[in-house]
C-alpha cells in the first residue's frame, strides 16, 4: 500500500513545451481519492512549483530547491536550508572567473550575471524562472559588485557553462575551496549548487518521517539522474521513458516519456490495483 507519491516537474509531468496535460491531471485527481498523499521534488524554487501545483489542486507540502526547501507556503515550511551570505559571495567569486552564467536562487527572486555563454543556454535560464509575476529575476553586470552591499543567503545557485568540461573544472576548484556545499551536475553544462546534505531523496526523507509514512510507502516518478537516489529508495521507483539509461536502469518501473503521458499512464495501471487508503484501514481495524 503506497501513502505517499512523489513526481518531479519539468520533464516528467509537463511536456517539452511546458505544458500540463489534462490526461496529468486527471491521473493526479485520480490517486489523490485513494487517499494517497501527493508532492512534487523537483530543483524549481517553491513559487514556481507551487503555481503547478495550483493547476492540480495540490495544497500540501513540496519538496523545491532540490530539497533545501519543504514547505507549502514561503510561511509554511517544514525545512530549510540556504548557503549563508559569505559562502555564497565566495562562491561567486570563483565563479566569476569562468565563463559562465550564474543565477542566485533566493526563495523570492533570482539575481543573475549577464554573462552570454550560449544564446540557448541564456534562454533556457530566463524561462525556467517561471512567471516574472511570482518570481522576478534581475540581471547585474557584477554578482560580486552587488553581494558586497547586498549580501544575500540562498537556497541554491544554478551555474551554465559552455561544456561540461568547463563546468567540472570549476566544480573541482569550489570544492577545494568551499567547504559545506553540494554540487548536482545536470546535462548541457549545468550545475546547481546546494547546502551541504540537500538532496530530492533527503527531502523525501524528510517529508514522509513528517507524514508518518516509510520510504517503502512511497512511490517516485523522475526522469534525471538527480532522481535516481531517490528512485532506488522509494518502494516503488519509476523512471519516465525520456530518462537516462541509467535511471531507468536504477527503477523498479519504466514508464512511457512525457511526450506520451507517461505519469498518467503509471498511476492509472498501478494504483487502480490499490483500494483507498481509508478503507484498508478499515479492514485492519476490524481483523
């Protein structure tokens, strides 16, 4: 019996084109009257995964910022963690030395260098910010300049190089040279970095020990590699049909891609198989 059903976002329940599917969310309405409790963890800050959720009527906790941030509101939260001020500016200290575009996530905006490092790289960074509306951005000449007057603590900074080569060699200097930080490596010269210990899987670590429910009672839906620790964790680990080799691998179940409803597929074929949660307990009482 599974309590708790964890999806990532981008990916994985939109399509390429950002869109939700009605078919999504119908899956989603759908396991929700099982009585199964229903998260996101995802690397969106929370103001743009809380807007998602807003479309699928989820009200409760999400796990945002790669898991440096469980919450339901920027006033609710259940954990937080951030990168303090000094360590931040030295972060983008040595970052400002590599040709790279580097994005503060602060929970209520972004702060960003204007940088070019690929046209399309610059693109995707302004449009993963979400609606301006919710989660404004702004773009400075100097990070280092602006972080000696205004020094700011964050949950996560995203960083874009021109290749992967670029960004290892950088990765290789912080941690030399930062101590209490993570670095998750994404595809096409990415890298987010973290609090140190922040993972999606300590999240959902943290959200299901909250909900009173075992890690065997959850159900993981991802298509990264930053899923894949908390695909093989969960009772039932499942990897979308657009996912690396090696997280399909890793999973108990490979579903169809997200261009194909693969997240309305699952949930459909698995947890019609499933009585509600309420009524299971139930019949335990009565045994």
């Amino acid at each position: 019996m599974y309590k708790l059903l964890a999806l990532n976002i981008d990916g994985t329940i939109l399509k390429n084109n950002g869109r939700l599917p009605r078919e999504t969310k119908e899956a989603v309405d759908y396991v929700k009257k099982k009585g199964v409790y229903v998260t996101f963890i995802t690397s969106r800050n929370l103001l743009s995964a809380r807007k998602v959720a807003k479309a699928l009527r989820l009200d409760g906790m999400l796990i945002a910022f790669q898991g440096a941030m469980i919450a339901r509101t920027l006033d609710d939260k259940l954990f937080d963690a951030v990168i303090p001020e000094e360590r931040t500016f030295n972060i983008v200290q040595i970052l400002e030395n590599f040709n790279c575009n580097i994005r503060l996530m602060h929970e209520r905006y972004s702060l960003g260098n204007r940088k070019k490092v690929k046209k399309n790289l610059v693109v995707q960074t302004v449009l993963s910010s979400s609606d301006p509306f919710f989660y404004p951005t702004q773009f400075v000449d100097s990070l280092g300049d602006v972080l000696i007057d205004e020094p700011v603590a964050v949950p996560k900074i995203d960083v874009y190089f021109a290749t992967d080569e670029e960004r290892d060699e950088a990765a290789a200097l912080l941690t030399k040279s930062i101590p209490s930080i993570d670095m998750i490596m994404q595809p096409n010269g990415k890298m987010e970095i973290v609090p140190q210990g922040v993972s999606k899987l300590a999240g959902l670590r943290r959200l299901a020990q909250h909900l009173g429910v075992s890690l065997k009672e959850t159900v993981v839906i991802g298509d990264g590699l930053d899923d894949l620790p908390a695909i093989e964790a969960a009772g039932l680990g499942v990897a979308m049909g657009n996912a690396p080799l090696e997280v399909k691998r890793a999973a108990d179940w490979v579903t169809r891609s997200n261009e194909q409803l693969g997240v309305a597929y699952m949930v459909k074929e698995h947890f019609r198989k499933q009585q509600r949660i309420e009524f299971l307990q139930k019949l335990k009482t009565k045994q």
